[in-house]
C-alpha cells in the first residue's frame, strides 16, 4: 500500500508541473517521427515513438497528453523500485527508502517530466531487474521468457539496454547464478531479446548503420571529456547528495560476502558493470548511468534497514529524504515560474552547467529547450507569408536542426506553414520531397554559410527569446533563391547526424 501511494504521489507532481513551461526540443522531433512511423530511427529505436504515436491517437497533441507515458513510467520506477527490495528480503522500511530514493532524484524528476525513450528506459531496466532476481532465485523458466521480453522492448526502446545485459552476463560468469547457465533459461532470453530487436538491427543494415555513425559523431563533436572522478561527483548531484548513503551502502555488499543473498549481489552487479563500461567511456553524461541506480538503491536500502533497528530512527530518514527531495525538487520538475527559479538557482548555487560543447544561459537545458519554439514558428510564418502566391507554392522552409524543424512542423499547422525539411538526423532520411531548392526559407546559419549555394541571399529576420539555449536566441531566418544544383544532388552535403 505504502509503495502505491509513493507511485500515486510521485504521478500527481508530474502532472502538477506538466504544463508550467512549454514543449521540449526533442519532444517536438519526437512528435515528427511519430508522424513518419518506422523500424528505426538515426538516434533511437522505434519503440517509445510508437508510444507516442499510440498517446496522440488516444489523447491529442497537448503537453499532458504526450506526457502521460512518461510521468506513468516515472511513478512504476518508483513502484518496481520497491518491489525490487522486496524480492531482496526488505520489508516495509527498505521498500519505501529504496522508492524514495528515486522519488527526490533531481535525474528522475527531470527525465519522468516530459516525454522521451529515456523515461521508458528507466522503468525497463527496473522492471527487467526484477525479472532476472527472479529468474536466478528460481526454476521456473517463465521469467527467463519474461526476461526475453523486457530485454527485446528495452533495446528496440534505447540500445544502451545492452548495458545492463553486459551486468546480466557478468552475473551468470561470476557468481553462484553460474548454474543457469546449464539450462535453456539464459539461452532462451537471449534468442527472445534478439528476435524482437532483429528488425530494427536489419533497418540498421539497410541505412548503412546510421546510428554508428550518429554515435561517433556525438562522441568527437558534441560531448565534453569527463575525468572519472567528476563522474563520479556527478552521480551525488543528480541523484540528490541526501541518497549517498543508500546508494553506497549497497556498493560494499560487493565486499561482504558471508551471508550475502544471490539476488542481492545480483542487483549489485547490475550497477556496478554499467558503471564500469560508462567510467571508461569518458565522454558520458551523468544521467546515463540513471537507469541503474534503482537496483543499487533497493540493495543499499535492505542494507540499511539490517543496520537501522529503532522506529525513530527510521522516520526520521524518510523525514529527511522527502525534506532534502523538497528543497531541489525545482531542480528537476518546473514547480517555479521561470523568473522565481532563476532567483531560486541562484540562492541554492544550481547554476546551469553544460555537459556538452555549448555555452548555456539563465536556465539549465532540461529547460531551456521548452522556451522559444511557437515564435520561432511564428517568425518563420511572417517571412513565408511575404512571399508572393507562386513562391509560397515552392518555397521549402529548410531547418538547420531538428528543435527548429519540429517547432515548425507542430506550430506552423495552425499558421499554414509546409512541413518543414532538414539535414538533421532522422530528418535527412526524410529527404526533401519534391522541393527544387528554386525558392527557400533556411531557418539557421549565417550569409556566409548559404549565399555560395544560391544565386540571392536574403537575411529577413531574427529570432530572439530570453530563457532559451543561448544558440537559440538570434537565430536567423533567410529567403534564398535559385540554388545552384538540384536540391535532391546537394542533399547528401547536409546530412547532420549528431
């Protein structure tokens, strides 16, 4: 009941901050694919857009419809997170600090807020967490078909599920689940996982291995380098410093081997592999290992209640989780106007930092990117109403990324506006119709970027906006005319996969 009322808690603060600010970048690329329904995509699997696509069909297109899916999955995080200390031996303490845990994370609450495969990735990891500690602890070969399931869902949803099948494998190789391994049971999840994500593997083949190319690109051109003690650092700010004890007290179950549950240790090594791979990596963002940390926490919070006999005591913990969760919960959900949380950043020293190679402005980007986009649309549809009634027939509106590009596809319905073409990632798959490149608006870039491409060159206006990325604010808008080859020839030179 306890775990319920977390869950149900946890789904009525994300529908209360839902709406405050506006639709997210990538939930505006996220609504174009869903338009353009697909075994793949260049920067995800198919799985959350279907989502999506099923949320519009049912719901609309209105922010708490599209974001439904996501606060749902924010709050059976919380719920499978409890379930997991359950399976582990916790009783009703260790299931309720294990859910809270992931309640006041700053991570968790940015991720459930608005709708992408990230929010959906977390409750896959968990939930197939809970599917192995149950395999491992039994004989039934239902929940390694179970497994099979989750694993196929969660790749064909985010391929870095594939981490947490790395933490699987190390399992079964290095502890006393070692004797599944002569079973069907590990096999049988396998051959099942792959089956379900053999179609978006062969989409893969098919388009010369896009996301390849689209990872290498984030890697060299988009994401700072992180020293492994910064990342580090960076898992106590995101999952809220008020965690670290749980947390912690899971990891040194790795080194007290007697009387140790499998299942426990096993959950330890679901986080410790994934860590590892990221640690080594040294490009990843602190939000990557998210996923994770359910596991670490269901083990640190049995852990803790083993230690932690007195009732006062115990309180007294759940009392200050939810406090300390309280305090940076605008961190992480736009509970604050904007103005209200700028002032309120700066008193708690949440000043917004980068994780990739860009500058930021008065707000960190989980927000800024939900500022901006319905006037850009706008701007863009005053330059394409000054067209004459023959260039608007032609004209194609190119878009140098896919935030402008989804900005103008969703709000340029209602203004009239064509949708919209780009080189960006998926877009470029998209191509550019049956537009010449005779008569253009390219929302982006500067003169010096179009004007050898096209015969004339128009800077017509631009966009300003005070909260967004500082890379949003003065974006340019041009009329270009007569491109000098055929559009369809010069596409293949704009191809942006990053």
């Amino acid at each position: 009941m306890e775990l319920l009322a977390i869950a149900g808690a946890t789904l009525l603060l994300h529908a209360a901050a839902g709406a405050r600010y506006g639709y997210f970048r990538d939930e505006l690329y996220y609504l174009a694919c869903s338009d353009h329904l697909a075994l793949g995509y260049v920067d995800h699997p198919p799985l959350s857009i279907a989502v999506l696509r099923l949320a519009r069909l049912v719901l609309g297109d209105s922010l708490w419809a599209i974001r439904l899916p996501a606060w749902l999955a924010a709050a059976a995080t919380v719920f499978v997170t409890g379930l997991l200390a359950r399976q582990i031996g916790g009783a009703r303490f260790a299931q309720i600090l294990a859910a809270l845990c992931v309640v006041v994370g700053p991570v968790y609450l940015g991720v459930g807020h608005f709708f992408s495969m990230n929010a959906l990735d977390l409750l896959f990891w968990s939930v197939s967490a809970l599917a192995f500690v149950h395999a491992i602890s039994s004989t039934r070969p239902a929940w390694w078909v179970a497994l099979g399931v989750l694993l196929g869902l969660g790749l064909l949803n985010k391929i870095s599920v594939l981490w947490l099948g790395a933490g699987m494998a190390a399992v079964l190789l290095l502890t006393g689940a070692r004797r599944h391994l002569t079973t069907a049971g590990p096999w049988l999840t396998a051959a099942i996982a792959g089956a379900l994500f053999l179609p978006h593997v062969v989409w893969q083949i098919q388009h010369g291995w896009p996301t390849l190319e689209f990872i290498e690109n984030a890697t060299t051109r988009k994401m700072s380098p992180v020293a492994p003690l910064e990342f580090l650092a960076n898992q106590i700010v995101v999952q809220h410093p008020i965690t670290l004890p749980v947390w912690t007290a899971g990891l040194l179950l790795l080194f007290r081997r007697g009387g140790q549950r499998l299942d426990a240790r096993a959950l330890v090594w679901l986080f410790v592999v994934p860590a590892a791979i990221l640690l080594v990596s040294g490009t990843a963002r602190a939000n990557y290992l998210s996923p994770a940390f359910p596991m670490i926490f269901a083990a640190g919070a049995v852990a803790i209640e083993r230690m932690v006999q007195r009732q006062w005591l115990r309180a007294g913990m759940v009392v200050a989780i939810v406090a300390a969760g309280a305090v940076t919960a605008p961190a992480g959900l736009p509970v604050l106007p904007v103005e209200t949380f700028i002032r309120y950043a700066a008193a708690l020293r949440l000043a917004p930092r980068a994780e990739e190679k860009t500058r930021v402005g008065l707000l960190p980007q989980h927000y800024a990117d939900q500022f901006g986009w319905p006037e850009l649309a706008r701007e863009v549809s005053a330059v394409y109403a000054g067209l004459s009634p023959d260039e608007r027939g032609r004209c194609a509106i190119l878009a140098t990324n896919y935030g402008r590009a989804g900005a103008i596809d969703f709000f340029g319905r209602e203004l009239g506006l064509p949708r919209a073409i780009s080189g960006h990632n998926s877009y470029y798959l998209w191509g550019p119709r049956d537009y010449t490149g005779d008569v253009m608006i390219i929302v982006g870039g500067s003169y010096e970027d179009h004007a050898p491409d096209f015969e004339q060159v128009v800077e017509m206006r631009a966009v300003r906006c005070r909260y967004c990325m500082p890379y949003e604010d003065g974006v340019r808008i041009f009329v270009c005319r007569r491109l000098k080859m055929p559009l369809r020839d010069a596409w293949r030179s704009i191809k942006d996969y990053i």
